[in-house]
C-alpha cells in the first residue's frame, strides 16, 4: 500500500534547479526560474512536454502503452500489463485482470479508477488516499487523522470525534469540541457548564448566578450579589465604580 504523503522525486542537473515532485514525477515546487524536467514514477511519462503538469500520462492506458503516443489498435487493442510496471498492447487481457475498461486490463477488485466496475472512481479526500479493497472504496488517512466513511478527520473534529466517528452535541451558549476523541463543549464567554451536562450546555451565567459568581462553586454570601462575576455588597459599588 503506498503511503500518502507524497513521494520526492529529484532531479539535478549542472546549472540546473531541483525539481520536487509527487509518486508521478509532478513538480510540486521550483523558484519558478528554468527546470530541466523531472523523473517519472514507474508507470507514469511525461507525454506532452510541460513540465508544470509533471508526468501526465499513464502507460497503463491505451493512448499511451507502455510509451509515449503508442496506441492499441485493431487486433492488440488493449493495454495490459506484461511485467513490473510495464505495459504493452495485446489482444486480451491476463488471468488476473478480470475486466476490459476504456480499453485497459484492470482488476476491479484494486483499482481505484474502476472499483467493483468499469468507471465507478473511488473518491478523493483530504489527508488520506482513497483504496480499492475487495472490489470496495477505501481510505488509507495519514498519521494524527482516523477514517470517518470516506473522511479522514482530526482528533479534534467535532463532527467525527474517536473512533467511533461520533457527533458531538452541544447545547445553549456552548458549542461542541473534541479532545483527544473525547466529547466536549467549549462555552460561551460568561457561561460555564457547572452542572457537567453537555446536553443542556453551559447554562450558568457566571457574571450574575450568586452561587456560581466569577466560576462554578464560588458562591457569594448572604449579603452580595453577583455582578460581572464579582460578588458586590447589595447597594454597593458596581465593577464600574458607579
């Protein structure tokens, strides 16, 4: 399984940059003067020259089998592969390619571009890499993010917290968090949640409630109240001084 971070191709020429690229040769950076191409991954060629679209091509396709601009036709009409990462035009397809689609030998158990069928692309997520497995789309997430359905998400992410990708609730003047796959609130400024149920939010005003003034558990006395979270004498200075 290749992993999804990308793969740094180099290329290095007397007098020239080097070129960063992805698993298919793509420039992923340069200080945007003159390159000199880059190295192509296995499978992969650089067809039409522009090395700002990198290795464009696939030569597991019948427009481009096994080279550039080698195209199957009439009796070798399809692209199959014939070794390591080589491809070639033939008149089927071997054993393990079990389907023909768009004229190229795919086994619809792995490949991403026709999962289970001809066309049926697994989709593209954020921080992860989509898989064929079984004939089923899949997704590989990269390290600090777990897979939520076709989503890899964050430990932090609200909408899917844990492992078991949970939706976290939220109530009045709080709204929903996640910490380390746990289920939170983070409250409104002047609220706090003193009764520890996230279902009915952070329901205390600690700038008015007299037993919670300032935080939960400080109570003011018999003679104070609570005003901006301070406990003030009834009929006494306010914060302000007034």
């Amino acid at each position: 399984m290749r992993g999804i971070y990308a793969v740094f191709s180099l290329t290095l020429v007397l007098g020239c940059n080097i070129v960063l690229g992805n698993e298919k040769g793509e420039l992923l950076e340069d200080d945007q003067s003159s390159t000199h191409g880059s190295a192509c991954a296995k499978g992969f060629a650089d067809c039409n020259g522009d090395p700002r679209d990198g290795c464009e091509a696939r030569l597991s396709e019948a427009s481009h089998c096994g080279a550039c601009d080698v195209r199957c036709g009439a009796a070798n009409a399809v692209c199959a592969a014939v070794g390591d990462d080589r491809f070639a035009c033939l008149n089927g397809c071997p054993d393990k390619a079990l389907a023909i689609c768009n004229l190229q030998c795919v086994d619809p158990m792995t490949n991403v571009a026709n999962c289970g069928e001809c066309n049926h692309a697994c989709p593209t997520t954020q921080n992860g890499e989509a898989l064929c497995y079984q004939g089923k789309c899949r997704v590989a997430c990269a390290t600090g993010y777990h897979a939520c359905g076709a989503r890899c998400v964050g430990p932090s992410d609200a909408t899917a917290c844990g492992d078991s990708c949970t939706a976290c609730p939220s109530g009045p003047h709080s709204s929903a968090a996640c910490d380390k796959g746990t289920c939170g609130i983070a409250c409104s400024a002047g609220f706090a949640n003193c009764d520890g149920d996230m279902q009915n939010g952070c329901e205390t005003s600690v700038f008015e409630d007299a037993k919670h003034c300032g935080g939960c558990g400080r109570p003011c006395g018999n003679s104070t109240r609570c005003v901006g979270g301070l406990c003030l004498p009834w009929g006494g200075m306010t914060p302000n001084g007034d």
